[in-house]
C-alpha cells in the first residue's frame, strides 16, 4: 500500500521539479552585458594602449560572460562624438588610443574586431551610442582639431563641465543620423543602442542654456513640449535611417527607469524619482514605443526591493504593462553590489530576476556592466551559471523584422533573431 502511494507522489515531485527547472531556463531570453569604453568603464583598460591587450581583454570579457550565460554584448562605440572604429565623421576616441584623433598602432579596427569575436561566441551585437554628449569634460578632455565641436561650434551647448549637442538644431540632428547610418551601412551589427542622455541630467540651479535656440525654432509651443519634440524627432530619424539602410537591424533605447511618477500624471508609476524621463529628460519613451520607432526599451530600473522612491517592484510591474507590443529587457545594476545593505543581500539579484521572468512583457534583462562579473558580486556569477543561465537561451524573436541574410548564412553558431511569426517568451 506504502509502494502505491508512494510511486504517484515521486512522479508529482518529479514534474514538480521538472517544471520548475523549464521556468526557470526559459527557450528564449534576451541576456545582455552593458561594455562601457567612456572614461574606460569597462574596456579598455585605463592606459592600455597596446593593440594586443585591448584585444586580449576584451576576448577575456567576452569568454566570462559566455561562461555565466549571457548571449548578447551591448558594446559602447561612440561614447562622446568619438569613434572606436575608423570614421570620415568623427575623431578616434581617446580612451582608445590616450589621445582623440589617433589611430590605434598597429591598426586595427575595434568595432570590426568585437563585432567579430562577439558573433564568434553566438553573441548579438549592439552598437551602443550615446546621441548628444560632446565633450565629455571641457576641462580635461582630448579634443582633436576634426572634432566636429571644433567645426561647428555653434551647434554645441555647455552645461556644467560637459558639452552637448543642442538638440533642437536640426543641422546637430542630422549630423547624428549620419554617424549612425555610416555605422549601419559599413558593420555586421545586430542592432543600434541608446541610453538615457537625451537632455541631460538637470544640475541644481542650472537651467538648460537653450534659450536662444527656443526662440528661433520653438514656434509657439511650450518650452518642456518643445524640446520633448526635439527628441520625438531624432528617434523618428534614427529609426526610418536606420530600417532604410538595413531593415533587420534593430533600434533599441534604455532609459532612465522612471517614465513619470503619479503625482505628475496618473499614467505614471507609483514612484516618488527625483528626475523622470519626460518631464526632465524630455524622453517620452512611450510614444516611441506606441509608434513603433523602437524595437526594444531597456529601462534601467538599478534600485533595490526596497528602495523608498524608487523601488524595483512597482516599476517593472509598470513597464510590464507598457510595453505596446514591442519587447523589454531591465536593465540591472549589479553595480550596485555591496553599496548598502539592500545590494550585500545575496538574494537581491535572484529576486529580481524571479520577479521579471513572471512578467509577460519582459523578454530579458542587460547587466551594467561587464567589469562587474570579475569579482563575482555575491557570488551571483556562480548563481547565473548554476541556475538562472544554466541552459543557453535564444535571442527572442521580433517577427515584424525581417531575418538577417548574415545571420542566415554565418557558420559561427550565432543563431538567426528574427522569425515570421510570433512567440511568446518562453518559447511555446
């Protein structure tokens, strides 16, 4: 009688046990690492100039985050108006080389290589850039006599210590759809990438010296619309660019975590941010998504459970229903580990990815950023291979894109992105 009851109950366990692992290793999942070169973040090294360094750190990075998982790379390679690649546009970068305009020696092109080496470990590749900042620092930066703030100064705004495009210039505007469909046209990636520097981050005190440019272009409107039109704008440009030039290429923006609090609108999140995208950045990521002028949006939700303005919970369940149909990947801050009592928490990090593999909505998450993973935070390193990546994912599918023809044709085991008809998230 013991062995009858017995046998039904090892079964349950089992299936019990078996689905479990199936929900937790989903068939397609976005696992995505931020490699930050600004100030050399994350690659290269500061003061590595030497090619074959740069090189072998950035394979050394690229085999760690295979090793956890991951499957797709989000490589910065216009950090402020510069280029790690060669560019009739724009300066080579001076975390690349020490100093803006100087090639590395010997040559080597560092977008073509990572691109490569990325697509070599089954990787996608996302062009990272970031749209406005010029001069990361005015008082200590490497400004080459090419560099278009140079050319067009007029173009060009100061607002603390950083120069930025002003972004109500349309000639600025345009200048940046070129860099990016020359980056198009010229690369095998897999997709373009923008952060959250759109209008910059307010300064206390310090207004945005925009004034002028208002007057001239502002036609009327109110200021706050006037320049949430300046963006509107520039992602409606990037976006027809780039789908013109190559139409399998994908568009995808991460911004800041908070779109905008309920107090300021009840469509907002139930969130007290000091700063949001719309009202302070002027990024009304929303409408970018209901127009389908981006593919993905990566907010960067970098709080903990617990955080008292901000905190992790609230928003994703917020981004979870905002998404319009197109797809959401968080942005986690392991960054973060050890920074207070919250992050020293061994699981804050298998939370939150619990929490967003339960969300429809959400397609993946992207880590900032890669340097982070050498000191194995909370041994979360550990934690990813063993269980949350332990079984490989595919990229989800974006069936209004149509499939790569390189990808079709790549021997290198990166798998195609793009399918004609949909799936949802787990693969069924």
């Amino acid at each position: 009688m013991k062995k009858i009851i017995l046998l039904p109950l090892l079964t349950i366990a089992f299936s019990l046990s078996l689905f479990a692992q199936q929900a937790a290793s989903p068939k397609y999942e976005f696992r995505g690492v931020w490699i930050a070169t600004v100030d050399n973040i994350d690659w290269p090294k500061r003061n590595q100039y030497d090619v074959a360094s740069q090189k072998a750190e950035f394979i050394r990075q690229l085999d760690m985050h295979k090793a956890n998982g991951m499957n797709a790379m989000v490589v910065q390679v216009r950090p402020a108006s510069d280029a790690f690649y060669p560019s009739q546009y724009e300066p080579w970068s001076q975390w690349l080389t020490g100093k803006q305009g100087k090639p590395p020696v010997p040559f080597y092109d560092p977008l073509q290589f990572t691109i490569e080496e990325s697509h070599k470990r089954g990787f996608e590749y996302h062009a990272w850039l970031n749209p406005y900042r010029a001069n990361f620092n005015v008082a200590t930066a490497s400004i080459a006599p090419n560099h278009i703030t140079r050319l067009h100064p007029e173009w060009f705004l100061r607002y603390g210590n950083t120069l930025y495009f002003d972004p109500g210039n349309k000639q600025a505007q345009d200048w940046v759809v070129t860099v990016v469909k020359d980056i198009v046209g010229r690369y095998d990636i897999d997709a373009i990438h923008m952060d959250d520097y759109f209008y910059p981050y307010r300064i206390a005190g310090k207004e945005f010296p925009d004034t002028a440019s208002y007057r001239l272009y502002g036609k009327g409107m109110k200021k706050d619309d006037w320049r949430r039109s300046n963006v509107d704008s520039i992602i409606n440009k990037l976006s027809v660019a780039i789908k013109e030039t190559k139409p399998w290429v994908k568009f995808g923006i991460s911004p800041f975590g908070v779109w905008r609090n309920q107090s300021q609108d009840p469509m907002g999140s139930p969130t007290k941010a000091g700063q949001t995208n719309y009202d302070d950045l002027y990024a009304d990521i929303l409408l970018w998504l209901k127009n389908e002028w981006i593919d993905y949006v990566a907010p960067q939700i970098y709080w903990e459970f617990s955080q008292p303005n901000a905190p992790f919970q609230p928003i994703l369940d917020w981004w979870n229903k905002h998404t319009y149909g197109r797809q959401c990947y968080i942005g986690l801050g392991i960054y973060r580990a050890g920074s207070n009592a919250a992050w020293r928490d061994v699981t804050q990090l298998p939370r939150q990815l619990d929490s967003l593999r339960n969300k429809e909505n959400v397609q993946g998450a992207i880590y900032f950023s890669s340097t982070t993973f050498d000191k194995n935070p909370n041994g979360w390193n550990d934690t990813l291979r063993t269980k949350y990546y332990r079984e490989p994912a595919l990229i989800p599918p974006m069936p209004w894109l149509p499939e790569n023809p390189n990808r079709r044709a790549n021997s290198t085991g990166l798998t195609p992105t793009s399918v004609q008809t949909p799936i949802d998230k787990k693969g069924k």
